[in-house]
C-alpha cells in the first residue's frame, strides 16, 4: 500500500514540478508569478543613478566591465562575469555569465551565484551542441495583436495533438533574491541583455511590459514575461521571448515542458488547432480551483482571467470538485471501495469535456490501476501507456511519474494493483 501513497504524492507534484535532472542539481520550471518580488515602482523615485542612459550595446560594455574579483574566468562564458558585491542573503556574489555563442548561436544570459554557474556549465547544453531543431521557427505560429489581450500566437496551420508549436532556450535566467535595490538589480539585468547578441536582445526588448517605466525595463520585461525556474536548489526566473507571446487559457490547446538538461522549453499542441486559431497554455494550474487561480493570476501577471472556465466559476468548480471525488473514490484500496474502470473512464471523460487535454496523466493512471485492479492487464498497459505520453508533455522523461509506469508495464500482472479489487 505504502506504494500507492507514493505516487499519489507524485501524482499532485506533478503539476508543479517539472524535472528532476539529478540528485544533485534539479532544474524546475512552472510558469509563475513573481508575487515574492513586487516591483513597486516608489522603489524607484528614491534614488537616482545614471541608469536610463545605459545603452543596449555589448560592445561597450565589454570594454568598462568590472570584475568581481573572486570569481575567475572558467566555464563556456564569453566575457568575464561581472559580480555584485557580497549579498549577505546568499552569502555569495551574484554574477552575469553569458555565453554569446549558447545553441547555436542564439545567446544565454545567467544571473546567479558562481556555485550555481557552475552548475549550469556542466549541462550538456554548455558541452554539446544542441539540436537543430531548437531555436529554430517551427512553422506553427505567427504572433498578432488580440483585442484586450496584448500579443497573442496564433496557429499558422491545422496542428494535431502532438504537434510541436516552440522549441526555445531562455534569453536571461535570473537568481530570485531582494537584497539589491532595483536600480541595482537593473543594471546587472541590462547587462546581462546588452551582451546577447543582437537579435536575441531586440526580441527581449519588444516584449511587454506591466509598468511601462524606461528606467527599470528589464525587470518589466521580466516582471511580465517570467517562468519560475528552480535550478541549483534556488529559485530563478527564466524569459523565453518567444514563448512569452503564449497567452494564458484555463483550458488551454498547448502544454509545455522543460528540458531541464539542454535548457529547452518546448510547447505541444495537446487537441486538434485550427489555422488562426490562439494558441494558449496555463500560467497556473487549471485543476485548481477558480478562486485561486484568479488570485494567481492577477497576483503574478496583472490580469483578470476571463476565460470561459473562469466565467463559469460555479460550473466548473463543481465540474473540478466531481474529479476530485471520483478520484477520491478511485485511490479508495478498501475491500469496500466503489472504484471501477467504469468510474475511471467517466472522469477521464470529464477532464476531456473540460478541454483539459494536456493533464491527462492524472485520469490516464487512475485508469491504468481501475483497470489492472479487476485484472484487464490489456487495456491497464494501454492506459499506463496514455499516462507516460501525457507525462512527456507536461513534466518530461526525466521525472518519478515515468518511473511508476515504468514499473506497470514491466509487467501488468506482477504490479502490485492487478487484481487488487476483484477478489
Ligand atoms: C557556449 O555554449 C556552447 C554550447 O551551446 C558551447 O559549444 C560553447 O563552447 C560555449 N561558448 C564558450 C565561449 O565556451
């Protein structure tokens, strides 16, 4: 039994996390609000520093950098890092790494303490070259102007559940840490963008913004455009400009997951996309209740959802509040439990009509076990199966909900749920 509790842990993780890469250094990526770090703009009119004249140019700061001094050279970083004094928060420096040449030509910008640099130089995504068809155009998308809705990406073409949307590395990466005033934090950050090359640069510059204030744009940008990354076992922000123009959907077409070992953010078309239709994924989790997901999401991007699944707040929560009693039910191991394959295919059904397509896993799996549990090992592997595929989307090979397929589709019959509910 005390499996089962396993992987019903695993199961809620899931919508969180994203990737465990190793023991040692686990790279975590939910696209989340910055709330821990408020901008507030009064921050701003107390100091003044020459900021607004800083220019977007890598070739001038390569000449007046400074170096922290501690931190040497090494690792696949095109200039020497430029540091922050020691912030007594971190007990460490923190740094801009860039590496121009990054994937093929692309650019990084890092952020971080040289402990975690380090970290990020021994991906193989600072050894290898990466994949060809990352940082490419897909052919997928074109971006548009949406009425109220600022940018959104539209489908350039019919896309199919599967169908690759983006491929893309981050521009910046950025520690979470609020012991540098903004000013300061600004300048590290434009730093940071000034020594990427030029288009990558000019794509970060373009994208939008919350307050709309020149003297701190690269926090806007940020501040409206982030995911969270967890890399290093802290908490940074990642800006993936062309992902960025993915608009927000509680029943979202997309779903996106993170690479955590090449740094790559991917997007996949999780239902049938007509041409010119938007293409969205979900900023939070849509298995959450509305109320919550609206604070999230004003919170953290300074919107208010409007999308049918917010409008309908009584329906849906009662639509989520079913699937979490059926799957109640369904994790019932009880000789007296009213689980079935039956009550398994309803609340897959469920998540379907609910246009939850890219969070399958969870239906998939409770499935795969109603199945096994009355002893049809057939249609158990073909759902444990539909569970991995859905996990691949979403949270990637690398995390434990692979594994527990893994192990039913070992074989069905020796898996501790077969016929655990048909005696
Ligand atoms: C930058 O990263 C690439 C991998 O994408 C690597 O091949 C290259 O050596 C790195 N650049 C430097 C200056 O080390």
């Amino acid at each position: 039994m005390w499996l089962f509790y396993l992987y019903f842990t695993v199961f809620h993780l899931s919508s969180i996390s994203l990737a465990d890469w190793s023991s040692a250094s686990a790279i975590r990526l939910s696209r989340q609000c910055w709330r821990e770090w408020p901008l507030f703009s009064a921050d701003i009119q107390s100091s003044s520093d020459g900021l607004t004249e800083l220019v977007f140019d890598g070739s001038q700061h390569s000449s007046s950098r400074f170096d922290g001094g501690s931190s040497i050279n090494s690792g696949p970083w095109t200039y020497a890092p430029v540091c922050t004094r020691l912030l007594e928060s971190l007990g460490s420096q923190l740094c801009v790494y860039t590496n121009r040449s990054f994937s093929n030509g692309r650019g990084i910008s890092i952020f971080t303490t040289p402990r975690i640099a380090k970290e990020f130089a021994a991906l193989p995504a600072f050894q290898h070259p990466q994949a060809q068809d990352i940082n490419t155009f897909s052919g997928a998308w074109y971006t548009r102007e949406l009425p109220g809705k600022g940018m959104g990406m539209m489908a350039k073409k019919q896309l199919n559940f599967g169908d690759r949307v983006t491929a893309y590395t981050p521009a910046l990466i950025a520690h979470l840490e609020q012991e540098l005033s903004t000013l300061e934090r600004e300048k590290y950050f434009r730093i940071a963008i000034s020594q990427l090359p030029r288009p990558l640069q000019d794509r970060f510059l373009k994208l939008a913004t919350v307050y709309g204030d020149p003297r701190i744009k690269v926090q806007d940008v940020v501040k409206a455009n982030t995911f969270q990354l967890h890399a290093g076992g802290q908490d940074h922000l990642a800006v993936f400009p062309e992902t960025a123009r993915l608009n927000h959907a509680c029943a979202p077409n997309a779903q996106y997951v993170l690479d955590p070992v090449h740094l790559t953010h991917t997007v996949a078309a999780t239902r049938p996309i007509e041409p010119d239709e938007e293409i969205t994924i979900s900023y939070t989790s849509p298995l959450e209740p509305t109320d919550m997901r609206q604070r999230h999401l004003s919170d953290g991007f300074h919107f208010t959802c409007s999308c049918p699944r917010c409008i309908a707040r009584d329906k849906s929560d009662a639509t989520l509040q079913r699937m979490m009693d059926m799957q109640k039910v369904l994790n019932d191991w009880q000789p007296t439990s009213m689980a079935s394959p039956k009550l398994a295919e309803k609340m897959l059904q469920l998540y379907r009509d609910e246009g939850l397509e890219g969070f399958l896993d969870i239906p998939y799996g409770f499935a795969a076990l109603a199945y096994n549990a009355v002893g049809d090992s057939n249609k158990a592997e073909k759902y444990a199966k539909a569970a991995q595929e859905a996990i691949l989307m979403k949270d990637g090979p690398w995390t434990a909900n692979m594994q527990i397929w893994n192990e039913m589709l070992e074989n069905p019959k020796r898996h501790w749920s077969f016929r655990a509910r048909s005696r």
